[in-house]
C-alpha cells in the first residue's frame, strides 16, 4: 500500500508542475510575428503614379496594389497642399505618412514611410520642379 502512495504522490506532482506551466504559457505575452517588407516591382508603373519618377516601393502587411494605391493617393494630396512642392499632412487611405526630402536645382527626391496600423508602404520618388 505505501507503494501505491508513493506512485500516486508522483502522479499528482508531475501534473501540478504541468498545470504550473500551462498556466505561464497561458499568461505569458505574445511573441511578435516577424513579417518581412516586400519589394514591388514597378515595371510600366514607374511615371504613371503620380510623382514624376517612383524609383523603389515596398510594403509590409500588405500587397503591391494597395502600395501603388498609397503612393496615388499621397501624391493627390502633396499636390492639392501646395502644388509640386507641395506636403502632404493628412491621412491617405487610412494611412498616416511622413516624408524625407533631399532639393536641388529643378527637381527633389523624397522617400516616404506610410503606416495604418500593422501595415506599412515606404516609396522614394522624384518630382521635377
């Protein structure tokens, strides 16, 4: 009989160390998922988006059509704030972008990083001015 007891007291500690660790697993945070930045190709679609020239768009969380869309989108609202020169400051299709500018003589080139929520579109432009 004392065997028995003893089997069982072994019985009883493995589960409450399995129930233990289930428990941690259960309220332990999330690990991120890890989603890699897809190049588009932008072939035929390069000078018709908008910005004279669309040199480079990738996205994350999303697909190439709704980055083109993106990039139409802004260039719609850069223009419609002030022209060629123009800024954009407010969302476009839900997305919220910023933009870095490099200006010469008679043109700028621009990359642009556009968010809404887990998805991203970042492009590099250049407008003739």
């Amino acid at each position: 009989m004392h065997l028995i007891t003893k089997g069982w007291a072994a019985v009883v500690a493995v589960a409450a160390a399995l129930t233990a660790a289930l428990a941690m697993a259960a309220i332990a945070p999330a690990q991120p998922v890890a989603r890699a930045a897809r190049s588009c190709g932008l072939a035929g679609e390069w000078n018709s988006l908008g910005p004279t020239y669309v040199e480079l768009l990738n996205v994350t969380g999303t697909n190439c059509t709704t980055g083109a869309k993106v990039i139409e989108a802004y260039n719609r609202c850069r223009l419609n704030a002030g022209g060629v020169k123009g800024s954009c400051h407010s969302k476009v299709l839900g997305f919220r972008c910023s933009e870095k500018r490099s200006t010469g003589p008679v043109q700028f080139v621009a990359s642009a990083h556009c968010t809404a929520r887990r998805e991203v579109v970042t492009f590099s432009y250049s407008e003739n001015t």
